[in-house]
C-alpha cells in the first residue's frame, strides 16, 4: 500500500504529493486524511494523507517509509480532501495552504515541535499503559491531545476502551464555586430563597459553581449571604473552557411564522426532504424575520439528527445573534470565534468532529467545520465582503459552501435585505430559488428616512457635522429618553493636518497617505500600515506655525456630541474596541445604561436590535461613494439600508437621517426609498456598459515591489502574456497604479481581466503564479493573483 502525501513545506516547487510506502503495522489504521510525519531530503517533516494506492509511479527502489500517524482519527474528511484540491485549484494556491487554513491552527504545529511534545507525553503515555495493565483506571478524558497520539495504537488495539476517550485538551481555567460546610440544624425559615439555595448546594457531593446557580434564578447576592452567615464556603475549581460559560441564556421558544416566512420554510423544508443541493436567495428586508427562519430550518435539521453551519460575516460585530442561537438550542451550539485563541478555537473544533456539537456559527472560516452529515448551510448577509478573505488563499466562503451543499445534497441559504448583484441576478435567472419577505415580522413597519443636503445647510449658515434636522431629532430623543445611533465612517480625530501657510500635508513615509490625527495620543497614525509619528505644531516644510486640522473622525464628533448635547456617548471604532471582549462591553454599556447615543464605524451598523433606539443617523452618505471601486454605489445601498434596518424594530417607531452632498444620487434616494428591486435594474444597466460584475468575471493582478521599475517591467510582462493567451472577447485593463499606489513601502501596480469564458486560464494563471513565486525570491517582485475579487 502506498500513501499519496501532501507536505509542509510552503513552496510552489514542493506543491505536489509524493508518494510513501505504508508500513505493515499501519495498514489498519492509516486513513485519508491522517497527519503523518515523513522522511523528506534529511529531515522529518509534517504531511497529510490525500489518497491510499496500491500503486505508485514512484521508484520502488528508492521510496521511503511513513515515520509515523500523528492522530487517532484523520484531521481531513474525505470532502475537506477534495475541497483542498478544489480551493487550491480555483483560487491557484498551495495544497498545504488551503489546508492549513481548512485545519485549525493549533494542528499546524511544526514537526519539531510535535516531535518534542511526542517524546516528552511518550514517556507519560508508556506510564498510564502499565498502571492501567495493573487494573489501574486511565482517565483518558483528562489527557492532551498528543498522549492520546501516543496511546492510539493501543486504542486500536482494544487495549484500552475507546469509549472512554474524549480527547478534548482540557484548559487550566478555574472559576469559583461553592460546597457547604454542613450544618444539618440549620433552619432559614424567614429566608426561604436562602434555604432553597442551601438545599440545592447540600444535596451536591461536588462543589457547584456559582454560574451554574446564577443559571438556576441564585443571585451572587444570595450565596454571599450563605457565605458571611457560614453556611457554605467558596473554593476555586478547574473546568473547561467554555468562551460563553458565564453567560446565562433565557431559553426562546419558536415565533409562529407569518404567511411569507411559512412559505419559505416550506420551500427549504421541502427540499431538503428531496435531498436536493438547491440554493435559495431569502431576500427580506431588515426585521423581517429571516433569523427566525433560519432556527426553525436548523431546529428541523436537528431533529432529523443532522448538523448545521451558520456564518455571519464577523461575530464580533453580532452577538446578539450568538445570543439567539445560544438561547434557542444551548449547548449544541459551537461558536467559532475569531476572537478565541488557538486552543479555544482547537476545543471548539473537537467539539463539532466528535458529535457533541450539532450547529456551528461563526464567521468565514467556520464554513470547513468539521460536520460529517450537514442538513443546511446559511450564509446571513450574504453580500458581506467579509465572507472572502483577503489573504492567500483568497477564498470565498459562499463558494465552499456552495461546494458541501452539493457533497452533502442540503439546501444552501444565502440571507439578505440587500442581496449582492451576482446573487441577485442569479436568483433572476432561476440558478438561485428567490424567496421574498416583504414585510417586517409583528406589527412593526420600516423607519422613516430623510435626506438632508449639507452642501445647503452649509450655505445657511451651519457648518457643523451635525446638521439642525438631525439635532432636534436627537434632542427629541434624549427628552423621550429614546435612543439614537450615529454612524461616520471615519475613525480618529482629523483626517489630515495641512499648514495654512505652504499646504503641507504630513504624510506616512511608506505609503504616501496622508496621517490621521488622533487626539487622544496626541499621534499621527497611518492607517494602512500603522506608521506613527508625534504631532509636531510647526510645519516640516516652512517651519510655520500656522498648521491646522481638517477632516472630521469618530474621536471629534464625539467631542462635539458631548458639548452639543451634555450627554454620555458610546463610541465603537477600531480604537476603542481593539481589547477582546470590548464590543460587547460597550453594546451592553449602551443597553444596560440606557446611554443616550451610539456612535461609531461601520461596525455598528450590522445585526444590533435594541428596543429604544428610534433614531439612526448617517453623518456622511458619501464616504462610500467616493471610493475607487466599481462596486462604490452597491456598497452605500447595502450600509445605508442595514444601518436604517437598526431604528424602530420594536414597540416603538423609528426615523432615519442621511446627511449627504449628493441628495440626488440614485444609491441614496433608492435606500431612501427602499426599493432594492429599482436599485437593482439602474446598477445592472451601468455594470453593463462599463462590462462589469455580474456581466464579466474578473482576475485583479496586482504586482508589488520596492522598486518601481521592476513593477512597470512585471506588469509589462503579465499583460503581454494575457493578450497571448485570453480570447479576443476578454477585455485587459491596464496596467494601472493600484487605487493605495503604495503601501508599506511596496509601489503596487495593478491589471484587471474581463471575460465571460476562458477555458484555459487556470492553466495560464498557474503558469504566471509559478513564475512570479520565483521572481519574488530572486528580485523582490511579487504577483497577486485575486480570482473573483471582492474589492478593488
Ligand atoms: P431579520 O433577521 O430579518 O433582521 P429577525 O429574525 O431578527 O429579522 O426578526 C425581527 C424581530 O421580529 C425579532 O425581534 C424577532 O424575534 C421578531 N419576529 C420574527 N419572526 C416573528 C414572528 N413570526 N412573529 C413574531 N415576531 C417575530
Ligand atoms: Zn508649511
Ligand atoms: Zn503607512
């Protein structure tokens, strides 16, 4: 038996398998998908199991051995196999990259490493072997992982009792709990709830901790009142990690569905029945239900005993809807969380291979958790740019979901009120079922928005970033003691600093973009590259001191709330939320608090459904129109209408304010409007002329280099090679100075590929790929090859 194997070793020359002869004890245990370590040149180095032959074309003289497995169980299924094969295919990347990104981090570690850690739980392992020969009790749940490894072929052997496994690497992480100290003659009758508690902690023969009373309705105050009287004593305990273990999740019952969200259900419902890989566009408006739906897909998929996988694009940015999984199905929620470390994110993935989880939500990578019998796969908010990464390899997560739809015959759901245009005009052309929700759920009805001109306001005298509109309607709200929401897209306190004698700008010296000034540091920050410098208040180019600030960032507009209104303000950017844990923080300080206004980056603009807030307010409609990319009108629709979706989804109703230059534009009046469908049909007729998305596919080529020339030289070449080798019908634009011409002390160039069918060009990509992977090493080029890019 032979083993074909992918290595570790990140090289474009290695990217290939090469061929292991399986040694006689391994021939019952080895799998697809298995970690083993292999003999290359004079080293040892990590693999992985792609294919099991009883052939090789490999000189049988000369092929060497495994050394050994690294895992009971393979890490890789057989579809995350084929998938790796597939993503590295499309997106013209590296076997073991793609896979590195499938695995979770913590299986990447080097063979060294491994082979250290091996050695040292050999030893542990050969130890628990004998006492457990000697009738000794192993107790296999309390071991990491790599003397689990170690006992393996004794597991298979039978040796040991496999049910007795759970190899989940428990975390040293205690929390506090309590025991009683036993004093039967105790009587609280004029505190029944201090008696009940006693009870309950009396009847453990375990210490029990004090989330899990606070889950049962015991308050802390209530077993502090046992500890001070001396009833109980608190201790500290050890457990496993659990990211929401503190948490405590009111349990939501299932919303009887109105008549359109039924009929979705029933369409999904139906064909997941029939087995059929369908994909469905559940196009509903915000508020309008689509969550509900999409338990109750879930709830049916559990109960016909098979697993779900839910992505939304950053779960940071979402914890309500972690709330609503949590409290719908409990523990047999996995979430993957890009905030948790390696070995957190290590737990929660044992958790989904070994069955003890049955859904998973989590953000773009989770689309590989390790299900082996998926029912449904929902993609919520669909068009989210998150949702493809931006890293090799640039996969798009709806592209692999779409993929384990069909392997595993479940329904595909992709969720939005604001569907890309790509889904869009597929559900038009019937690829995609489209199932509408027209309506908010209940008895609630959209915002009302307005549309203020500031140019006008400008001209009336007010020059302030907040319009007179939009600060009565905040008034108003403070007086109501309703909430409001802010978004400005723009973080920091001034976009730049300008000297009103020269016109000197201060710029990053590594990227040629102009330094963002933040007060409260009193630095100038890039923001591409993170480039730092102190204010200077005299110009570097005249030395006047006549220098200024302009631009208006989150940092200002905070202070100019706070002295407008004299109120508190949450303000949520990426410098106030750069600590783990703090969006949630500052979420709950807004709800819990009741503070009167939420300010902040985009970021507060997806999934946050508070009751109180009645007003949303844009700052800046034309942040986003403004940008370089094709997609600039798409992507103010969509932020317009989720920010709108925030206001009015309960008791109270809502209003919505956009402050703009341009009132006339048809991406703001049509969000205004909320007509998605007439958005739609104006973007299309300019994605045809100017043949783009979804009437073309396209590549971006971006080619950096510190040298400029070389640059130039590079994308002189790559565009002679596509006019050699793409039909007349693809359109080459370029090359073209990227819109971020440089960053990071790199000049980037870019070229763009238009095409409607180029049935060779993986073959062209590869070739090109190939060739720059070594161009790079020898002459600091470097090509980035974007398939299906989100961003330009
Ligand atoms: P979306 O995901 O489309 O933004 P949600 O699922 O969050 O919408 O629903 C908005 C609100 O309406 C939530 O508070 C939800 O609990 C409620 N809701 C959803 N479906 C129903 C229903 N059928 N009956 C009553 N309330 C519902
Ligand atoms: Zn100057
Ligand atoms: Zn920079």
């Amino acid at each position: 038996m032979y083993a074909s194997v992918i290595v570790d070793i990140p090289s474009k020359s290695v990217n290939q398998v090469f061929d292991y002869r399986v040694p006689e004890g391994m021939l019952d245990i080895l799998k697809v998908g298995h970690r083993v370590l292999v003999p290359f040149g004079r080293r040892t180095i990590q693999g992985y199991v792609m294919k099991l032959s009883e052939m090789t074309d490999f000189d049988l003289e000369r092929i060497k051995e495994i050394a050994r497995t690294l895992d009971i169980e393979p890490v890789l299924t057989e579809e995350m196999v084929i998938i790796a094969k597939h993503l590295a295919d499309y997106y013209i990347d590296q076997y073991i990259s793609v896979i590195e990104t499938i695995l979770p981090a913590a299986l990447k570690a080097n063979y060294k490493k491994v082979l250290r850690l091996a050695e040292g739980h050999g030893a542990t392992a050969k130890r628990l072997l004998e006492s457990h020969q000697q009738g000794g009790e192993v107790e296999t749940r309390r071991l990491p992982a790599p003397v689990l490894e170690e006992l393996a072929p004794h597991l298979a052997s039978g040796e040991i009792k496999e049910e007795t496994v759970i190899t989940q690497h428990t975390k040293k992480k205690t929390a506090l709990a309590v025991y009683s100290l036993r004093h039967p003659e105790v009587e609280l009758s004029r505190a029944k709830k201090q008696q009940e508690l006693l009870d309950v902690i009396e009847s453990s023969s375990e210490p029990i901790f004090i989330r899990d009373l606070a889950a049962e309705g015991f308050s802390n105050h209530l077993v502090n009142e046992l500890v001070r009287k001396g009833y109980v004593e608190k201790v500290e305990r050890q457990m496993e990690r659990d990211p929401y273990a503190d948490r405590v999740f009111t349990l939501d019952p299932p919303k009887v569905l109105n008549e359109e969200q039924q009929h979705a259900y029933d369409r999904i419902a139906e064909m997941m029945d029939a087995g059929e890989p369908r994909t469905f566009l559940l196009h509903g408006i915000t508020g309008s239900g689509k969550t509900e739906v999409y338990l109750q897909v879930i709830q049916k998929v559990m109960d016909e005993g098979r697993n779900a996988i839910m992505l939304v694009p950053e779960i940071a940015l979402t914890p309500q809807m972690v709330n609503r999984f949590k409290s719908r199905f409990g523990d047999d929620v996995a979430v993957l969380h890009s905030g948790l470390s390696h070995g957190e994110k290590y737990d929660e993935w044992r958790k989904i291979k070994e069955g003890r989880a049955r859904v998973s939500v989590g953000a773009r990578s989770s689309v590989f958790a390790p299900f082996e019998n998926i029912g449904a796969i929902i993609v919520d908010e669909e068009h989210e740019t998150t949702y493809k990464q931006g890293d090799r390899p640039m996969y798009h997560a709806t592209e692999v979901a779409k993929f384990r739809s069909r392997y595993h015959n479940c329904p595909l759901i992709l969720g939005t009120a604001t569907p890309s245009l790509e889904t869009y005009a597929r559900s038009e052309r019937g690829v995609y079922e489209r199932l509408e929700l027209t309506q908010r759920a209940g008895t609630k009805v959209l915002p009302e928005i307005h549309v203020v001109d500031m140019a006008e306001e400008h001209r009336g005298g007010n020059t302030s970033i907040i319009s007179q509109t939009l600060k009565e309607a905040i008034d108003q709200r403070i007086e109501r003691g309703e909430q409001t929401v802010l978004l400005l897209n723009r973080r920091g306190y001034s976009n730049f600093q300008i000297c009103q004698n020269c016109g000197y700008v201060p710029i990053c010296p590594n990227c040629d973009i102009s330094l963002t000034y933040h007060k409260s540091n009193s630095s100038l920050l890039c923001h591409y590259c993170g480039y730092e410098s102190a204010v200077r208040r005299i110009c570097e180019n005249c030395q006047s001191d006549d220098v200024t600030f302009r631009g208006t960032g989150t940092e200002k507009v905070e202070e100019i709330l706070r002295d407008m209104f004299d109120t508190e303000i949450v303000r949520m950017d990426n410098d106030t939320t750069r600590r783990k844990g703090m969006h949630e923080k500052l979420l709950d300080r807004f709800e819990e608090e009741e503070i009167p206004i939420l300010l902040g980056t985009q970021m507060i603009a997806k999934g946050l459904d508070y009751p109180k807030v009645t007003l949303v307010g844009v700052l800046n409609a034309d942040t986003m129109l403004n940008l370089p990319d094709f997609r600039a009108n798409e992507k103010t629709y969509q932020l317009l209408t989720q920010v709108s979706g925030r206001a009015g989804r309960h008791a109270l109703s809502g209003e919505v304010i956009f402050q703009t230059y341009n009132p006339s534009h048809y991406a703001i009046q049509l969000a205004k409007g909320n007509d998605y469908r007439q958005f739609y049909e104006k973007e299309m007729a300019f994605r045809r002329l100017a043949r783009y998305s979804p009437f073309y596919f396209h590549v971006l080529f971006t080619v950096s280099s510190e040298d400029i020339s070389k640059c130039l030289k590079a994308t002189s070449h790559i565009h002679d090679a596509l006019v050699d080798a793409v039909s007349d019908k693809s359109i080459i634009v370029g090359p073209s100075p990227s819109p971020l011409e440089r960053i990071n002390r790199q000049y980037r160039f870019q070229i763009m590929l238009k095409y409607k069918r180029e049935p060779a060009l993986l073959e062209v990509l590869g070739g090109l790929d190939e060739y720059y992977h070594e161009a790079y090493r020898t002459e600091g080029v470097s090509l980035r090859i974007d398939v299906d890019p989100q961003v330009i």
